[in-house]
C-alpha cells in the first residue's frame, strides 16, 4: 500500500478507488485547516511514497526530506506550488489537472460579461439599499380601458434609463487565448449570438474558423473591433502586461474588458486610468495584479463602472468532482506502470 500525504481538496465518492490501493494521511486544507507552513509541511510528508495537495508549496526541503517520495500530485490547471526540478532530478513525476476548472470559468467569463453589460449588481445594489422602490402602502391604479403596464416609471432618472445596458447578440467578442477556457466562452458565446474574433498565435486558421468566427494575426485589431474582449492566458514573460495601456486606448469607446484568467496579463493601472477617464465602457474582474485585492483599490473606491468578484471563477463543486478524478486515474495508472495522462515533467 502506498503511504499518501493529503492535503488537497477533493470530491470523497471520487476519491473511493485510492483508499484500495493507497493508506490516505488526510492534513491541512483536506480537513478544513489552512496552508501549512514549510516546516510542518516537510516534517509530516517526510514518509509519503505520494503527496496530493492544493495549495501547500512542495519546496526543494519538502522533497528532498522525502526519501520514498514517488510521485507528487496537485489539483492545479498548473503546478505553480510545486519545485518541478527539484522533482525531476529525483524523476518523480509531478501530475497536475488540466482543465479540471475550465467549464466554470467560461461560465464565469460569461456572467462577469452579463454582469457588467447590463449593469445587474449596480441594480441589485440600488434596490437593496432602497432606491426605484416604493412605499409598502402604494398600489398602482390603471386606467378605464387599458391594460395593466409593468413599467415602474420614464422619469429621466428612472431604472430603465439608469441602467439601460448592451445586448450581447450581434456584438463582437475578441477573445485572447483560445484555449481549453477560451473555447468554451467562445461556444457560449456563439449559442448567445455574438461574432467571435480570435487572436492566438498557436492556433492555425483553418481550425478554428467558421461562420462568424475569424481569427485575426494580430492583438491590435481585435482591440480595435471587438465589443467586448476576454483574456484566457498563461502566464508567461510574452504574456505579461500584455493588455498594456497602447491595446487598451485601441478599444471602442463603448467596449467592455473582461478578465477571469489571470492579473499579471493586465496593465491595472493603464485600466483604471481607461476607466475613471470613460475611455471604455467598462469592466468586469474576478482576477487582479495582486490578491487579495486592497480595501482602497480604485475598483471599490472610485469607480462605478466595473464589476468585481473575489477570484471566486473556479469554485464550484464540479470542480472538485473533476479533479480527483484526474489524479485518482492517474495515480491508479502509476500503480499499474502505465503511461501518466497528466504528467508535468515529461
């Protein structure tokens, strides 16, 4: 039986088939318990055959006290926590879940454009504060020979003016990346009615294009077209800050930007400023430059024109489902000496 060291959040009728082959240590955020510290981490790991985690940092001192260490695996779409060389030089395979999360995020994608389109949370603030509501005793009247209208009322300073929005069918979405994410947003987009464009150097043409999908060569120009644009990136040194304050003055006055991938791919600060001076229409966030976001970011103090949620784009409990699915299957082929679906360091 393999000695397991758990950490990781999980799905328990997925997690099933481990228990036969595996003596599952259960620790940490497993139990409900925050991220653990390196020290504590090193010395309760030090005699796993495997550890699975989440969040907790695998450093160089985790493995290298870890003498039966054989495989390490964690429920990320990327092993960030993890010191993959430092793993590699003992050939332990690192096993990760890729696109375990990547339904919820082009849902979420959808929603944060829905949200910041017509304008739902700045409605729903208003009324729950007490504005556009009427008193408990007031009944409307209709007149002799019409019927019942459900307007609440055309003053200039009414709900249906305040926060008339933007349909999103027959817009333009200009999405950056079209990957596992960026491929789902655009499949519901499309379903929605809106025209794709695609920018993503990795992708050939003639894959990806159809009716009413075109990819573009280049960033400037889906900036320029697009209605609303999404970023669905990893991190790399090409991709960093590359949504800078030239892609941004390139958008429509009337442009939506949207961001549930990542906040390094952002220019915040060319942002806000696009922002606060009405350059775009506005934005929608659920990712930022750094986490967790300050109580006196411009995002909450200044500006009234953005949507923002609390990097919240992957939690749901599919996701959970779907990831212990990826690494039990793969642990399972690890027992069975076969090749590794999700392997990080081939």
């Amino acid at each position: 039986m393999l000695k397991i060291f758990f950490t990781a959040e999980y799905d328990e009728e997925a997690l099933k088939p481990l228990y036969q082959i595996g003596e599952i240590t259960k620790d940490g955020w497993a139990v409900g318990k925050a991220k653990m510290l390196e020290d504590e981490f090193t010395k309760k790991a030090k005699d796993a055959d495997v550890i699975i985690t989440s969040y907790d940092d695998v450093t160089r001192k985790v493995i290298e006290s870890a003498p039966n260490l054989k495989l390490i695996a964690v429920t990320r779409a990327t092993p960030v926590n993890v010191d993959v060389a430092a793993a590699s030089e003992r050939n332990i395979p690192v096993i990760y879940t890729p696109g375990r999360n990547s339904d919820c995020t082009a849902e979420m994608t959808i929603a944060l454009m829905l949200s910041i389109a017509r304008k739902i949370p700045m409605a729903y603030s208003a009324l729950k504060s007490g504005e556009f509501t009427a008193d408990p005793s007031y009944k409307k009247v209709t007149k002799k020979g019409l019927k019942e209208d459900m307007v609440w009322d055309m003053k200039p300073g009414s709900p249906y003016v305040v926060f008339k929005g933007k349909q999103l069918k027959g817009s333009t979405l200009g999405i950056v990346g079209y990957g596992s994410v960026g491929r789902r947003v655009g499949k519901i987009a499309r379903a929605i009615g809106m025209q794709l464009l695609i920018y993503d150097p990795f992708c050939c043409p003639i894959d990806i294009e159809d009716i009413g999908i075109k990819k573009v060569e280049n960033l400037e120009e889906l900036m320029s077209q697009s209605d609303f644009v999404t970023c669905h990136l990893k991190i790399t040194p090409e991709t960093k800050k590359i949504i800078n304050k030239k892609m941004i003055n390139l958008m429509k006055p009337s442009a939506y930007f949207i961001n549930a991938s990542r906040g390094a791919i952002l220019d915040e600060e060319a942002i806000i400023e696009a922002l606060k001076n009405r350059k775009i229409a506005g934005a929608a966030f659920d990712v930022y430059a750094s986490e967790p976001i300050t109580s006196n970011h411009p995002y909450i103090t200044d500006l009234d024109n953005v949507v923002i949620t609390p990097h919240i784009a992957g939690a749901t409990m599919a996701v959970l489902e779907n990831h212990t699915r990826q690494f039990v299957e793969d642990i399972i082929r690890f027992t069975q000496g076969k090749t590794l679906l999700y392997q990080y360091n081939k």
